[in-house]
C-alpha cells in the first residue's frame, strides 16, 4: 500500500481540478493505497507568504505539519490549473515554505543534492485555450521542464507523469475524456 499526499491549489471547491483529484483518488483507494487530499486555499494550516526573512527562520508548526506528510508519503500528486504560464501562486508558497533547505535539499560541494529520494510526483494541470496553443509557443514544453528540474529533480524525486489537458473550458465531453485518461494514470 502506498500513502499518496494529493496537492490540490484550486481556489473554487467546485472546479475540474477538484473533479480530477476526486477521481484520481477514488481510483488509487480502489486499488488500495491510502490517499490524503490536501486542499492549499481550504486547509486550517495554511501559511503566510513567504518572505526573505523566512528563508532561514525556525520551523513553525505549520511547516512541521506540512513536512510531516511530505516525508510519510510515498507519492505527492499536485494539481492546479496552469495560469499565467506557471502554477497558482498559494502553490508557489507552499513549495518554498516545505521543501526547504535541510528536508528537500542540501549543498554539498556548492551543489544542491536532492533529499526526497525514493519519491514519485505526478502532475495535474489544466489550461482554458486548446492544447496545440501552448504547445506550439513551447509553454508546456516550459513548463514540465521547470517544474521536473526546479522542484523534482533539484529535491531528488522522481517525474512520474506529467499531465497536462487543455480547452477544458470547451465542452463536457472533453472533460469526461480527461477523467478516463485520469484512471489509466492512476490505475498505473
């Protein structure tokens, strides 16, 4: 059984990305692993915005709780919506908050060395404009690069899958199409 920490930053309750993590979480407790769902605008341990000060403070109880189900968990999924050719900011936050130097990462030699080993991260994103929109800019092209290299590779996890499904605003059908893919990824 895999314990699999579910990262959702949606600021509505009611969006895909919710209707994604439900069924992506459905699935993989069908199958048996235990799936906490953790909700970056909704959770009562939420943190403040991240500061230069805060870079090297102690840890508050917030980053403790936070780090706590990072490191219990086998697999972190994040899924959010892709704005403003990134993710949300809260999503931001909480990255430079909790993978901090000294849990995600260290310097040996002047070179970061990656301490979240043996992790898998999958990713969830969903764009307004059709697909071949940012593939054709390179957007998501850009995007999978920074976040594997930025945040997994550089905290020594592993790029599971990266998902990335656009015109989810068009049409149902395509959103259904999309939970189906959700399954086969989860069911993996």
């Amino acid at each position: 059984m895999k314990k699999i920490l579910l990262i959702v930053a949606h600021p509505k309750k009611d969006s895909f990305s919710f209707a994604m993590a439900k069924k992506y979480k459905e699935t993989k407790e069908e199958i048996g692993h235990c799936v906490e769902l953790l909700d970056l605008y909704r959770d009562d341990n939420q943190q403040p915005f991240f500061t230069y000060e805060d870079a090297n403070s102690i840890k508050s109880t917030e980053m403790t709780y936070y780090q706590e189900k990072i490191q219990s968990s086998n697999e972190l999924v994040f899924i959010f919506p892709y704005w403003w050719g990134s993710y949300p900011a809260i999503l931001h936050n909480f990255i430079d908050w909790n993978f901090s130097k000294g849990f995600a990462f260290e310097y040996v030699n002047s070179r970061p060395k990656g301490l979240l080993i043996a992790k898998n991260v999958t990713v969830f994103t969903t764009t307004g404009a059709p697909t071949f929109i940012y593939t054709i800019t390179g957007a998501n092209r850009r995007l999978k690069n920074t976040f594997k290299a930025q945040v997994v590779n550089f905290c020594g996890m592993k790029l599971s899958s990266f998902n990335i499904y656009g015109g989810v605003d068009t049409s149902s059908k395509k959103t259904d199409s999309i939970l189906e893919n959700i399954v086969k990824i989860a069911q993996q």
